[in-house]
C-alpha cells in the first residue's frame, strides 16, 4: 500500500480547519511522509491551498479518501464524522490519522477500531499534547526508572479556549463541545502517558460559567492510576487568567506571545451577524489564516500549561525549552531541540505503524480508554461522586 | 480579665520555636496587645529571649499560664501538648489562641471548645495561612459577590517542608507528623474560608516518598464543597522544585529568598549525632534562631504557595505583593500593604474577641472542621476512596 520503492507515505489532509492547517507544513517537511493532497468543505480554505500548491484538492472526503496515490489519512473533520471518515477510510484500505477526541461514544471507538483491524490498517489517535517532546522525553527516563516511581502528577492550564470562535456544534455538549471532549483528552493522555499505569477511578468537578458559550469551560479532575500515582487536571478556557504567564510566555504551539489578557472574549463580542463566529473560525484559524498558532516558526517546546511531575527521587516540570529536573542535587535543564514537535511525532507514529511495523502507542485502544476517562469525568461531576473505571 | 483600663490584651506565648519565635514581635508591634511573657523548656531559648527582653521566663507552661499579669496564651507547644495546655488554660481563665492543627482526634478538638465554652474564654485557632491578608481581600470581595460565585480554587505548594530539622515525633504521623496535620491544614482553611461552605466530600492521594523520613510528604487533594465549589491542593515537601520560583522567589513570610535547590536536604545529611537534628530545629528555627523566616522585614506579602481561584466572572491569584484578577476587561493588581501579616491578624482576632466581643473566624468549631476534613484525606488516600464527611 505505502509507496515502498520510495518509502516515504503518501498522506492525504481531510479537513482544512485548525488541526489540519497545523498538519499542512509538519506533512511537507517530514523525511518519511509526503503531503499527498486535500479535502475540505470549504471553497476559502480549498483555495487558499491551491493558491501554495500543486497538488490534489477535494470538496469531498470521500474523494480524497478513494485517490490511489494516498496510502493514509489524515482525519481532521468535525468531531460528528470521525467515526464515518474513519470508516471510509478503512474501507478503502487506507491508514488513518483520526484527531483527538476520538470518538464521542466508546461505541463508536469500537466501531473505529474493529474496522481498522478489519481492513489491516493502522490507526494512529492524534495529536494530543502527549505527543509533545516533552513528554516523550518524561515518559522515557521514568520509564528507564531514572527518578524512581511517579507519586503525583500536577497538570494546570488556563486558556481563552471558549472564546476562539466556534461553529454551534463546538458549544454543545452533546455534539462533542466545551473542554470536556476537546481539550482534557490532552490532560488525560498526558497523565496516562506518565503514570504507564490503567486509570481506577476519577472524581471531577466541572462548570459552565457563562450562559452565552453553554458547555463547561472549566474542570477539576482528580485521577488515580492503579499503581498508586495520582493526577490532578486542571482546566479553565474562561479567556481570564492565561496559564503562559507560568511558561515565559511561551504559547501552547511554541511560539512566543504578548500577553493578552481578555483578548478572545473581546474580539468575539465585537462580531456581528449569524454566522459571523464560524466565518472567522474558518478563516481566521483555518488554513493560512492569521492566528498565532501558525504564525512564524515555533522557537520554543511544545504544551499544554504548567506540569509538574513528582517522582520518588525528583520533581519535574516542562519549561519552554525542555524539561527542568529538579533533583537531590539541585536542578538541571534537558533541553530539546524546536525542530521537532508533537504533530511531526504522530506522522512519525504512523510512519513507524505502516513503514516498519512498529505497533503505534496512540493506537485506537489508548484512545478508547482516555474516550472513557474524559466520559468518567462528565459523569463524576454531574453526579458528585468518584466514578470507578471498568 | 484583660486589662480593660488600657485596652490592650497581656498575651503570654507558650513555646518558643518556630511559631512562637515569629508571634514574639509580631506581639510587640500589636496596637491593641502586648507581649506579657514566655515560656520554654529549651533553656537556650529562655536565654536568647531574656537577653533580648526584660519580660517573664518561665521554663514551665503552667507556670507562665497561672501569672496574674497574662490575660491569653499563645500555644505553640508540640501538638501532643496543645488540649492539655489548653485546658489548663481555660482553667486559669486565660483567652486561648491555640496553634493548628487544633489537635490530632475530634475527641480533643471537642474538649478544648467545651473548656472553652465552660470558662467563657476567647478560643481562637491559628495562625494558618489564610489568615494572610491576600486571603482575606479574595474572601472579602467574593463576599461581596465582586466576581460571581466561585468554581474552583487551584492550590500548589512545593516546599522543603520534610528536610527541616524535626524532632522525631515530627516524622511520625500517628503523633501529628508530617504534612497532613502540619501543611495541609493551611490549603484546607484557605479553601474553606474562600468557598464559604462546608466541606462535602475528599478524594486524595498521599505518599511517602523517602523511607529515612517516614511520614507522609506529599497530598494531592480533591475536595469538595456543599455548595458545588470544588479545590485541588496539591502539596511536596520534599525540597524538590520550590514552588516559590512560580511566585518571584519570595518566601511564605513574604521574604525575598535566593532560589536553592535542595539546600535543606545536604544540610541536614551533613548532620552527626542522636538529637543534633532536634537541637538545630530548636537552636536555627526557634527564637532568635537565623533561619530565613525571621531574617529582616517581610517586603511582600505572606503566602502558601500558588493559589488561583475561578470565579464566574474573573480568575483571581494571590501575588508578591497582593492580589491579580483577571477580569473580561485584563488584568489589574490590588495591592496590599506589606505591613500586616497573617500572624497580626490572628493577634487581631483575639482582641476583637475578648475586648469587643466580636467572635472569631477562627474558632474552635472551625478548626474542628479542618482537622475533620485532614483525618478524611488520610483516611480517602488509604482506602482510595472518595470520604463522605457528616
């Protein structure tokens, strides 16, 4: 299926909005893939791409998905068709790429999986910021026992999330919006990733603070691992308090920012008309558009907030250049180069998947389980009590 | 009993270490109190206090307890004295303000109060830091219904809490050792005083990361309250990462410090002999000791380490010198003035208590509560599960 004589994967982009804009350029430079062509809805964003390059447009999934010179792809759409994008895909005999959350339904996950194995494809579940180098390069000492076992995780992040402009859909809860399914799949992977250990339980708080944008927008998560550690998460996209100040003013993408506090919330009060907010959505995030996460080169790591992980032997914490290590005998930087980043670590995981064989550690079973985890979270705070995994 | 004719309280402090060694000026400066005497068994102590002042030594806590001169006592004995000393204290018809934790049972909590209650005295618990005036500006405005109701209040600290020079019952947590009855309870009253509702329920993890010092150093803590608050503390003593560098290198008496990793865990591994741990916990952190808590003015204001609170309008986070809210208009800074402390405004407790009949914050009931709400951390880390409280 890959293109073996030249042994670099032809992966097509379905979804020309935030996640997919981000993957464009990460396709173009990576030694084992190639940009093999586009869908998007989008007459905008379909023409802004052709306008930077040769290569295959679709207004159709569906036509991307059935071209023979794609091998995998890359799935990017709307939360509502991951499922049926994924679907497509496998029947088509292509790997995939489905983006974070996985799926809104473990059944749907299921369903997901069950047809990737079907079909002998690889799915690959990303990118969440578990795939940022920082954490890979966490999750390797501590798993190489450098500072002994993981006692406790803090995970805080503090973001203008809910005041990016949205399509209605991305507001509702039940069709996958707020934090909850979009941005605490980020927390639960990276905790996952730490603590190598199954999640036992969680017990959550949530809320919706502001009645205009009415899905949570913050949580307070408490998670235990059945080895013993344990993970506190905690989010708010309330557009006050911005978590960057903690991190050198170091956005999420690695890319230096001003600070701006209050921002979003302004800009988005300024919008008139009905479907002014998922205009801007589109073209201001979307492909080419002008927003910061894909402005200039990132200088910086990766993340997603402040985190600091205690180990029996040292505590450490993601800095905007690598990882700082705070031990017996005092503290030390690893840093890490800002070439690489967490999108180029998925295609590397699907690369690795389809090229060499290498079974992907964001497989569709680790997605389930943080579908599940973020699941338990929503079910805790509703009811207020911990909520045991099965 | 006070001296009402000059309207200011005679306040005796039993116990000269750490906490009484800083209530010593902070009783000298206090407009409406004056420092009557002290007392200790540590005749260095004694010596060091008789150098500096021509008040009363006194090497017994009964002794100071019964002087006709002392209207109330400051007990900052060892918690394994802190009901009898109390006790005698309401026996002697002396005011009370009784260091935290409270006691380490209910049962004790319980009979302070009634002894209390029996003599008519003034029982005021603390200091602890939500006495800190950034705390009581958060609680006053959210009062008021400045910023809406609260979600949630994140709270960090990583101190070097387990490698200060201890005696051994300090290492012991059936005798009141470690963080749960020394550093939460600090994270439990903020959370409580900024909530304003009863503690519901706890989820929470503990460990004991190093086996020389063995109680337990570090609490992740979820709690939540009545009225759908919810707080996260997470808390390491173990002189790892120095939550302090997050909080412009100032300490929690709001002293500027040098950032130094790990300092007092070699200094205390260059230590020889049975007690020379015990005598410089006396000798360095006790009265007139050099330890940094007590070295020069405090500049900024005290603090626990990171402390964010979201409320439905503004995230408001306690500073070096006051209190940040972020707000839908930006951020502005309520500064405050350097000048009161947590500990003057225990002192300011007491003497609205007894010389204006105004009841304390801090009061028995309260501090019941939080020794109530410490026991079912321990108690959910053990169990693993969430605990209920009555």
């Amino acid at each position: 299926m890959a293109d073996r004589t030249e042994h670099r994967l032809r992966v097509g982009v379905v979804g020309l909005g935030i996640a997919g804009g981000l993957m464009v350029p990460c396709l173009l430079r990576h030694p084992r893939a190639t940009l093999a062509g586009v869908a998007d809805r989008d007459a905008e964003l379909r023409a802004r791409f052709a306008r930077d390059y040769a290569l295959p447009v679709e207004d159709e999934a569906e036509a991307l998905i059935a071209r023979a010179d794609v091998d995998a792809v890359y799935i990017a759409t709307p939360h509502q068709f991951h499922r049926s994008h994924t679907l497509l895909a496998a029947e088509h005999g292509k790997h995939v790429v489905v983006e974070k959350p996985m799926a809104l339904t473990l059944a749907d996950c299921d369903a997901m999986t069950e047809a990737a194995a079907r079909a002998e494809v690889a799915l690959v579940v990303g990118h969440t910021h578990s795939f940022d180098p920082a954490i890979a390069e966490i999750a390797r000492r501590s798993e190489a026992g450098e500072w002994g076992s993981l006692a406790m995780l803090a995970l805080w992040n503090y973001t203008d999330f809910l005041y990016r402009p949205r399509r209605p859909e991305e507001l509702d809860t039940a069709q996958g919006g707020g934090i909850l399914f979009n941005q605490l799949p980020h927390h639960v992977d990276i905790a996952r990733l730490l603590a190598r250990s199954p999640v036992r339980s969680v017990r959550a708080s949530t809320a919706v603070l502001d009645p205009t944008r009415p899905t949570e927008g913050c949580c307070m998560a408490f998670i235990d691992f059945v080895n013993g550690a344990a993970a506190s998460a905690v989010y708010s996209g309330y557009d006050h308090f911005d978590s960057d100040e903690l991190h050198g003013w170091v956005s999420s993408t690695g890319r230096r920012k001003t600070p701006r506090h209050g921002e979003s919330r302004r800009a988005l009060s300024s919008l008139t008309g009905g479907d002014a907010e998922a205009r801007l959505r589109a073209t201001h995030y979307g492909y080419g558009g002008g927003s910061n996460q894909q402005r200039g080169v990132a200088q910086h790591q990766p993340h997603f907030g402040t985190l600091i992980a205690t180990f029996e032997r040292a505590d450490v914490r993601t800095t905007p250049d690598g990882v700082a290590v705070y031990d017996d005998d005092g503290v030390h930087e690893i840093s890490l180069p800002s070439s690489s980043d967490g999108r180029t670590r998925v295609v590397d995981e699907l690369c690795a998947a389809v090229l060499d064989g290498t079974p992907p550690s964001h497989d569709g079973a680790f997605a389930r389980t943080t579908v599940e985890t973020c699941l338990a979270i929503q079910e805790s705070a509703r009811l207020r009590r911990e909520v045991v995994l099965h």
